[in-house]
C-alpha cells in the first residue's frame, strides 16, 4: 500500500478531488499555505495500493492545470502595491507529489 501527498493550487482542489473519488479513490484535504506566492494550497492525502499509483499520477496530471499570474516584487510586501513596483509573471498551479510505503493502515 502506498500513500500519495499531492500538493495542489486552492483553484484546482476541487475538479481534482473530484475526479479522484469518482475513480473509487478516498482523498483527505488538508488546507496548507505555500512559501513562495504565498497562496493557499490543498494537501491532498490519498492511500492506494500499489497498481493504482498510475491512476492517481494521471488524474492530478489531467486536472492539475498550470497558468500564468502576476507576482508582486519583494519590496511591495507589507507597504502595499505603489506605482512604481512592477510585478513578475511566474507559472503556479500543477501539482507536487510524493509516494510514500505505508506500513500499516486500519481503521478504528
């Protein structure tokens, strides 16, 4: 058995949990905050056994998507956007993965 940490954007959580449990998969949400933008992400929890990594990596590639956005500069933080900070396009959305071993699992 194997448990699945997804990382997704807040926008995409929804559509992604979704196709995941439609596909007979149990998902558990948990509200994080990313250090870069600073916007809020969904950790998604998934636990599968082993044949179904596949099905879940392309579930969160399909629905996952990546967009383009603006990102204030540094020294506008705290003070407020002026008129003379320019912002910076960055890519966010996708998801970040990570496959663990589970040992042991049950329910109580």
């Amino acid at each position: 058995m194997k448990l699945i940490l997804a990382i997704v954007n807040n926008d995409d959580s929804n559509i992604v949990v979704s196709a995941l449990t439609n596909r007979g998969f149990e998902v558990t949400r948990l509200s994080t905050t990313g250090g870069f933008l600073n916007v809020g992400n969904t950790t998604l929890l998934i636990g599968t056994e082993n044949d179904r990594i596949d099905d879940a990596k392309e579930i969160l590639k399909v629905f996952s998507s990546t967009r383009k956005t603006v990102k204030s500069t540094n020294e506008s933080f705290g003070r407020g956007l002026r008129n003379d900070s320019v912002g910076e396009e960055v890519t966010v959305g996708g998801a970040t993965y990570f496959i663990l071993d589970v040992e042991e699992s049950g329910r109580v």
